[in-house]
C-alpha cells in the first residue's frame, strides 16, 4: 500500500510530532515473517532459577540486592558481546517502567515488584533476559510472525551462554525448578500473538478459544496473564510444561496455532461475500483515526484492528502498516505521556492520542 501524503496541520498537531529517530523498531511489530496476515509474533520465555538462592518471592531486600547484583557481574561479559542494554529498574520512572511493558520487554510482575531486580535487552526487541522477576531469570525471545522454531532455537542458544556463567536450580527428577509449579519442567512457555479480528466479529471467537482450551493452551490478552483482549489481539501459549520436552510443546502449539489461522482465514473469506461490510468498517475507521479529537486508547486498539483487516484483504489503501504499527505502540499510556513529556490526566491523554494519531497520518 502506498503512503498517504502528509497535510497541512495545525501548530498543535506539529506540538504532537517529533523525530521518528526515537521511536522503538522492536522485533515483535515489524508485521513480516511466514503467516504474518494472522500472527503478529511469537515469543519464546524460559524461565531459570539459580542454585543456592531463596526464590524471588521469598527473598529479603538483602538477598534480592545480593542475587541481583550477582547476576548482573556474572553476565556482564555476555551483556557487552551481545550489545545488550542493562536497566536497574528501581532506578527508572514509573513512566519509564511502563513502556518497557508496552514494549513487552519486561513483565508487569516486574514493573511493579519492589525488589532488586533489572533487565537486560538488545536494541532490536529481538531478546531480553528479566532479573528477579518471578523466578530469578526469565529469557524472553521475540520473532515477527509464526516462527516458533527458530525463535526456540534463539532462546536457547542464549540460555546456553548464561548457564555456562551461573549454575542453575535443576532436579534429575523434575527439571528446572520454578518458582510457581506450573513452570517446573522444561520452564519454557511459548506465546503466539495473534489477530483474529474476523472471528471476533463473527461472535465466534470462544468457540474457537473453547477449542483451543481443549487442546490444553491457554489464551490471553496483549499483555498475558488478567489482561483484556484489546485489538481482536490474542496470546496462545502452552498450559503445560512438567513432563513435556520442548519439541513436543513446540509440536503441540504449532498444531493449535494452525488450527486458529485455519479459523480465521476461513471467516475472512466468508467476509468477502459480502466485502462491502468489511470495507465500510475499515474506510470509517480510517475517517475516525484521521479526523478525531479525542481517542481512548481501546478505540484506537480497535479502530487499527479493523484498518489492518481491511489492508490484509485488500480493501483499504489507508495507513502503511508502519504506520499502524508506530500508531499501535506510541499512542500506548506510558509512550503516550513520555512523547508528550510529562504526565496527562485520562482527557489530556485522549486528547493528545488523537492528535499524535493525526500528525502520523499527515492529516
């Protein structure tokens, strides 16, 4: 699709733009990569314990100082070969920590725990690795589209390089050893992103969850475990991870997945019969992000959902997908306030949204 050209703007819309320079190009939303029309990402966290420490949800202040700063001189070396970024987030910003979040590079469990802990990442949002956050280490690995493989084979490589500096929690009988029991086993857990806007509109969207909940994996909002499913965006992952090894989870998954793409190709296609619909929905939502004054960040969530539906099937020639995707994280809460530069109540907030959604769009 072709780029809409930029428009005058008032002086206000310009107070929204800045130097796109700043703006994250992390991995989870470049929007290419195999099954991208459906699957946003895929994610691969291993979870890692090392012996001879209390759990993190055990730990005195002490000992979480002590575990922390262990880990930290321990992967120093690894820190610099891999050009990793290291962030002490008790000294961050409360809005700092929250985009983070909105980045997916760190937990809300970690943003918001008030132990020592930190995090380690590379520039690209390819892989970070979360210290103290439910379990001493969480080995986070993103790739754009369905490549769950490859993105296993990644986290792994890197959980090799890690163990040959600390020594890990592991029992001959069970595996690695987790804080919470579900994790115990192979401690991996592997997450699917995913956009199913034509089973949401079709209301057939928990039938097809149902399914999947049979299948034995769990399904989430944006932001994992208790979050709303904003956008028609969902989160597949494993249920399970004690008595499994990794390629049977990797196997498993990747059935449920297919069978959701399946899913959702299929409606899409009962759509086009009556494309019109499909075309309307997304042609409004264009005029909306174009010409509002005042944007929540769910409407946007889901006025994007419908715009992407639409250029997937070649209805729309409105917002790139870089758009969108710059739309998606920046109009985020905490990107949101940190462009603005300083903090906005729930009005200022929409208000600003909407006019940063206009200047992205040269409207």
């Amino acid at each position: 699709m072709s780029a809409r050209s930029r428009k005058g703007g008032s002086q206000e819309d310009d107070d929204a733009h800045d130097d796109d320079s700043d703006i994250p190009r992390d991995e989870w939303l470049r929007g290419e990569g195999p099954d991208e029309d459906v699957v946003v990402c895929t994610r691969v966290r291993l979870a890692r314990n090392l012996e001879g420490h209390e759990f993190s949800i055990m730990q005195t202040d002490e000992q979480a100082a002590a575990l922390t700063a262990e880990v930290t001189e321990a992967l120093g070396p690894l820190a610099r070969q891999e050009e990793w970024k290291w962030f002490d987030i008790r000294a961050l910003s409360a809005l700092e920590r929250r985009c983070l979040v909105e980045r997916h590079l760190i937990s809300r469990e970690l943003e918001e725990a008030d132990r020592a802990r930190g995090v380690m990442f590379d520039p690209a949002g390819r892989s970070s690795v979360m210290i103290n956050e439910e379990d001493h280490l969480r080995i986070q690995v993103f790739r754009s589209g369905l490549r769950m493989q490859e993105a296993y084979q990644s986290a792994d490589s890197i959980d090799d390089a890690i163990s040959n500096r600390v020594g890990y929690a592991w029992s001959n009988q069970f595996g690695y050893l987790t804080s919470c029991p579900t994790n115990t086993g192979t401690g991996m857990r592997i997450s699917v992103l995913m956009h199913l806007p034509a089973l949401v509109t079709a209301k057939e969207i928990e039938k097809a969850t149902n399914a999947i909940h049979e299948m034995n994996m769990t399904v989430r909002g944006l932001f994992g475990e208790g979050s709303q499913d904003v956008g028609d965006l969902f989160q597949i992952s494993n249920q399970k991870t004690l008595g499994s090894s990794e390629d049977e989870i990797l196997d498993n998954l990747s059935s449920a997945v297919r069978s959701l793409i399946t899913f959702e190709r299929r409606q899409r296609q009962e759509f086009m019969s009556n494309r019109v619909f499909v075309e309307d929905r997304a042609w409004r939502a264009v005029g909306i992000l174009e010409r509002a004054r005042s944007l929540s960040s769910e409407e946007t969530m889901n006025l994007l959902s419908r715009i992407r539906l639409g250029a997937v099937l070649s209805l729309v020639d409105g917002p790139t997908f870089d758009q969108m995707n710059r739309i998606f994280l920046l109009t985020q809460p905490g990107h949101l306030q940190s462009r603005a530069g300083q903090q906005l109540d729930p009005r200022q907030r929409d208000e600003f949204r909407a006019r940063l959604v206009r200047d992205i769009l040269g409207t």
